[in-house]
C-alpha cells in the first residue's frame, strides 16, 4: 500500500494505523464468513448473496444499535473484546423479533486515535457476536476523530440485516386471552441503564473493582457481562412450536418492550414473585435506592427476551428454549386489558 500522508498524519489522523487496523481484524472477521458472503472487507461496498431456498416471499429485516454508555464500562477495564458482542446483540436480538434470520453485520467505530491492536480487539468482539448469531461481519468502518473524543476513547453501534419469509412474520394480532409469555435468562444488565447504573455505583476504577460475594465477581466484571444473543435458540423455537410473538427486553424494561409485542386489548400480567430477578438488580436497587417500579420500566431485571405461545405449547416450547442452552419459565399469561403490563 503506498498511501500515506505526513500532513494529514500531523493533523492527528494516521492513514497508515488504518491499514494496520484492517490487516490486524482480518483473522476475526474470517471467523464468520458464510456461504452468502460474495465480498472481502476493503472494498467500496459488503456484497451479500441472500438464499432464498424454502422462502415463497423474502422480506428484509433491518436493525440497527449501539453499546451506549456501557463503553465506559470498557475504557476503565481496558477491556475491549465484549462490546463489541453487546453491539451485534442489541440488532440481531431485535431481528428475531419478527421471526427473521440475521444474514449480515456492519460496524462503525469512530475512535479518539488509531491504535490499530485496541480497534482489533474491539473487532474480535463483533465477529464473535456474528459467530453467535450466525451472520457475517460483510464490512464496517473505522474513522479517526482527533479532537472530537479523547485520544484513548472511542464509540461502537451496528447494522444488521436478516431474512423472513413474507407468511411467516410473526404477527400479534394472532394473540389471545390464555396465551402464555415465557421469560428467557438474560445474562445480567446487558446494554441498557448504564447512565443509572454509573450515577448508582459512582463508577471509577475503584468502584468497579469491588468484589461482591451475590455476584461472585467483581461490580466491573458483573457490569460489563456482553449481552445474550438468543438468535440460534429462536430459530431453534420457531421450527418447534408456533410462537406468536417475541419481546427484546431493552431499555424501557418491561413496560415499554412487552406492550410492543402486544395487539391492543391484550395484556401481560405478570406475578412479580415469578419474575426471577439476578442479583446484580437487586444490588442496583439497593445501592441506589432506585424504586421498584423504576427498575422495572429500565432494565431487564433477569428477562432478556419474552415469547408467546398457547398454552399448549408451553412444555414444548421451554423444553425447546433449554435444549439450546437457554433458562426459561413461564412468567405470565395474557389477559384481556389495554394496560400493556401488570407486574402483581
């Protein structure tokens, strides 16, 4: 490569640290190439054939997120390898909402400097979200910004798109009085909350080193957990039993995502003693003397996706859910009210 310039490399930005960043993330990226994947990373464009093989009416699903203030999470730690799993997450988890299947990622990093083996870590994170969810990482885009952000920091979000046959989007409407909402595992805060959970807990390298004897870990370890991507057991799911809706508990918790799942005159009421809360949100509660209504209208409180079945298909479903290696139980029914959620 022959590109350089000692001007522009005096005005903070190193042209040639990009190369080495590209070169340094190619061995990750490798790790989720599939069979659609028409591309290299380099070129103008991520070129991606979508096979339709079984699909009448192809439909694209887009979705796009970013880590959020979780990042900072990362910078304290000098821990870069599991945000980018949160940035995968946040999108795919939102894709299999509608029944779809992720097909390809892209990520934006825009970063203080270049220092090309952070932005490969950084990279490894998202191609292991991409292993996960069983997508490419077809691209993305890594921009130095001197002089807008600090040197040693930087801002990672993503773009996901999958695939869904037109009759078989999931669809609400389908829904009745009796169905049965399981709750699946999350694996802690995932990447919601962070702004309250930092004023809670004062975050700083002292208070991130703590150890807590109901974590078993240390507060920055707990915090910075990546998100759960649930792709491979939905789809899993979906070939088992006729699932008739899915919520991405994100921000907002309960009472913003579950509504959103729900046609109009249907609610979810749940027991609050069947809600099987981790102990990170009750540490988040206490420490912050965060009311309870308010926990559950920001985080996940132990729920990171919720699904819809009959009733009949409750066994089967849970049964499907834990044999790709998922905790689930049934946290609730429908019943007729236009509340959206009510938490007893």
């Amino acid at each position: 490569m022959k590109s350089y310039s000692d001007s522009y490399k005096a005005a903070g930005v190193d042209v040639t640290a990009g190369y080495r960043s590209v070169e340094l993330m190619k061995a990750h990226v490798a790790r989720t190439m599939t069979n659609g994947v028409l591309s290299g990373i380099g070129g103008f464009g991520g070129l991606f054939e979508i096979d339709t093989t079984g699909i009448s009416k192809p439909v694209l699903v887009s979705g796009t997120d970013g880590v959020g203030t979780k990042i900072k999470l990362a910078f304290l730690m000098d821990k870069h390898d599991t945000v980018g799993i949160d940035c995968v997450a946040m999108c795919v988890n939102d894709i299999i909402c509608c029944g779809a299947k992720p097909q390809f990622f892209l990520d934006y990093i825009a970063i203080g400097k270049n220092y090309p083996e952070k932005v490969a870590e950084i990279v490894s994170g998202v191609a292991e979200g991409c292993v996960q969810s069983a997508c490419a990482l077809i691209g993305g885009e890594t921009a130095e910004h001197p002089g807008l952000m600090p040197e040693d920091e930087y801002d990672l979000a993503g773009f996901a798109v999958g695939v869904v046959d037109k009759d078989k989007i999931l669809r609400p409407e389908t829904q009745k009085a009796g169905d049965v909402m399981i709750g699946i595992k999350s694996s802690g805060v995932h990447s919601n909350g962070f702004s309250l959970v930092r004023k809670v807990f004062d975050i700083s390298e002292k208070t991130i080193a703590v150890r807590y004897d109901e974590l078993g870990m240390t507060l920055g370890e707990s915090l910075l957990t990546p998100t759960r991507i649930y792709v491979k057991a939905i789809i899993s799911l979906l070939e088992s039993v006729k699932v008739k809706s899915i919520a991405h508990i994100t921000g907002g918790g309960f009472y913003e995502n579950i509504p959103r799942s729900l046609p109009k005159g249907l609610t979810a009421r749940i027991q609050r003693r069947d809600v099987q809360v981790l102990p990170i949100f009750d540490l988040i509660a206490k420490a912050g003397n965060v009311p309870e209504r308010d926990m559950f209208n920001t985080y996940n409180m132990g729920v990171g996706m919720t699904v819809v079945v009959d009733a009949a298909d409750v066994d089967k479903a849970i049964d499907s859910l834990k044999a790709s290696g998922e905790e689930a139980y049934v946290l609730g029914e429908l019943v007729e009210s236009d509340e959206g959620v009510i938490i007893e």
